[in-house]
C-alpha cells in the first residue's frame, strides 16, 4: 500500500514539474494539465484579496473557456431538441448556457480553500471520446469526478461533468426537455437571458 502512494505521488509530482503539451497530450494529461493551471490561479497569494477578485474572476472564465466545448456541451444537453434551433439559435444557446453555468458554479470556484484534485485514470472510447477519471479530496471525505472530453481540431476538451455519478448534461437536459415541451426555443433562450441576467 505504501509503495502504491509513493508511486502515485512520484507520477503526481513528476506531472507538476514537467506539465503535459495542453494540445497534444493525451486525454488524462490535458484535463490535469488544464485543472493544475486553475489551481493556480485559485492559490495565487496576490489574487487572494477581495480587491482582486474581478482579476481572478478574468483568469478563471479565461482556463474554463479553453478547457469547455461549449457547443458539444448544449448540443448533449438538448438531446434531439438541438435540431429545432436553427444556427443562430443554436450559438446564442451556447453561448448563454456557457455564461449560466459560470454564474451557477463560480462562487463554488472562488470558495476553494485546500482540496486536492487526484486523476486516476483515462478510458478511450473511440478515436475521438474519452473519460477521465479523479477525484477531489477534502479534508472529510473524497468524491469523484469524471470528464467525459471530446477530440475538436486536434485538442481534447470537456463537454461533460459527472459528480458523484451525476452527469451534468443530464441533470440540465431534463430541465430542457420539460421547458421545450410546450415552449418554443425562442422562449427557451430568452429564459436562459433572464437567469444569467439575474445570477
């Protein structure tokens, strides 16, 4: 057991001190490579006073924008309700769910103290999907995190977010899927306008 976590933390320090190509990397080293630079940025001593918070906010959208496939990411979450958005429709959606999401979790982001993101492990389901799996670390107990990442021009990015087993494209697309029921998506994107707008 104790020759596991050495290892373990040899290969933990060893990704810290020579960071993975965030393009040309695999799966695994991508997802960590781009979750150690927002650590970074959550630790940074000189983003730490309150004076500094929009400018730590900025560095934040800045990592999760890169990290996000934010189209693949509504696409999912409308299921077959994607096709009735024409074009512009469907980027305006993007673009506002992105912004949503941002709203909803980045005061859990900024809230960070100390926890640990472990990666475990990657699993290839095809040439251009994959899962990556980690975990977060607290001081109470340990929950895990899965990134389901697809391959676009050559980089891997997330297009979902599974929480101790729940997917985040399937917690928002029965949200959808009950709004478009008898609503149009023009309805639905000016509901997501108020929501982001309110938040």
């Amino acid at each position: 057991m104790k020759n596991g976590i050495l290892i373990l933390s040899a290969c933990l320090m060893f990704c810290l001190i020579f960071p993975p190509s965030v393009h040309a990397g695999k799966p695994l080293e991508t997802a960590q490579s781009q979750v150690d630079k927002l650590m970074n940025v959550l630790r940074d001593p000189a983003l730490k006073p309150e004076s500094e918070s929009a400018v730590k906010k900025e560095k934040i959208w800045a990592i999760v924008d890169d990290i996000f496939d934010y189209t693949e990411l509504s696409k999912r979450s409308l299921g077959r309700n994607w096709k009735r958005l024409h074009p512009d429709q469907q980027e305006e959606f993007a673009h506002l769910f992105s912004r949503l999401l941002g709203k909803v979790y980045m005061d859990r982001i900024m809230a960070y103290t100390d926890e640990k993101i472990v990666f475990l492990k990657e699993s290839i389901f095809s040439e251009d999907e994959a899962e990556v799996q980690s975990k977060i670390i607290t001081n109470a107990n340990q929950i895990p995190m899965d990134y389901r990442m697809i391959l676009r021009n050559d980089s891997w990015k997330v297009y979902d977010v599974v929480i101790e087993g729940v997917s985040l494209i399937s917690n928002y697309r029965s949200q959808f899927n009950s709004i478009l029921t008898d609503k149009s998506p023009a309805d639905l994107i000016q509901i997501l306008k108020e929501k982001v707008g309110k938040i």
